[in-house]
C-alpha cells in the first residue's frame, strides 16, 4: 500500500504558494490539516463535522497529530475553503497514480486469485468490512470493478 504522507506531501507543498495568494493564513485549519480531513472523511465515512472534530481532538488525522478545534471553527473552514486547492493537489498526484496503477497491472497476481481464475470464468470478491456502502459489503466482479474505477479516476486526465 502506497504510503499516503509520503504521497501526498510533494502535491500539498506545491499549493503553498497558491495558498498564500489566495489570502488563507497559516493557522491551525490549514492546508494540510484540510487535506487530511477530507481525505478521513472519505476514507474513514466519518458522519459528520461533528464526528470529525471528535476524531481530530482524541486521535488527529493521518499524519495530523491530534488537535483542538470548535466544531464551528471546522464547519466555517470547510465552508470557505477553496475547492480549487484540493483539484490542484489531486492534478499534482495523478501522474503517480497513474504510473503506480500501470505498474500495479504488470505484477503476477495472487496465487489463490490464479488458480481461481483456472477454474472459473469469473470470480467475485466480496468485501465483508463493516464500513462498505450503507452497511452491506461491497460485492463485484474483481477484473471490471478495479479497471472501472481507475479509468474513471484517470480517464480523463491528459498528461
């Protein structure tokens, strides 16, 4: 697994300039802290601000340490932060997406997916995690569901 820090901090550290220049100041809700709480809120299905402002304080986010902040201090900041600098880090990060998804395509696959693949014209995997969509684990066919997802993550992008 791609460590996400490690990835994601080169595409944030571009956007500090951007980030001055469009007024936002230093302080605690800044871009990286931003960053990693919507990345948790996506990731993690976390309900709400009020949730995450719980998460933030007991356990800090990602590569966050834990942090205090009023509910209403996350709530405006989400309110007034700039769409434009989570799209300019995510076009920052899409070359190394892209260049980890072709090189993840070129790896052997699993042993028990080869024989499985041997027997059956199809498999299905099931993910029985608790936090897939609305409760109910996600299920799909293995091969079109991760090739879906990608070309509709990077379908688009021209390099």
């Amino acid at each position: 697994m791609i460590d996400v820090e490690r990835l994601l901090t080169p595409a944030i550290t571009n956007q500090e300039n951007y980030y001055r220049k469009l007024g936002l100041r230093e302080r605690i809700l800044n871009l990286p802290l931003m960053m990693a709480a919507v990345l948790t809120l996506l990731w993690r299905d976390v309900a709400g601000v009020r949730e995450l402002t719980r998460m933030l304080a007991r356990d800090g986010f990602l590569w966050c340490n834990p942090t205090q902040v009023s509910q209403q201090a996350l709530s405006q900041r989400f309110l007034t932060f700039p769409y434009s600098l989570f799209e300019k880090v995510f076009f920052d990060l899409l070359p190394s997406l892209r260049t980890a998804w072709h090189s993840r395509n070129k790896r052997t696959l699993p042993e028990s997916i080869q024989f499985t693949l041997s027997k059956f014209e199809k498999i299905w995997i099931v993910d029985g995690e608790s936090s897939a969509v609305g409760g109910f684990p996600a299920v799909g066919n293995w091969r079109t569901r991760r090739a879906q997802h990608w070309r509709h993550c990077l379908g688009n992008y021209k390099a």
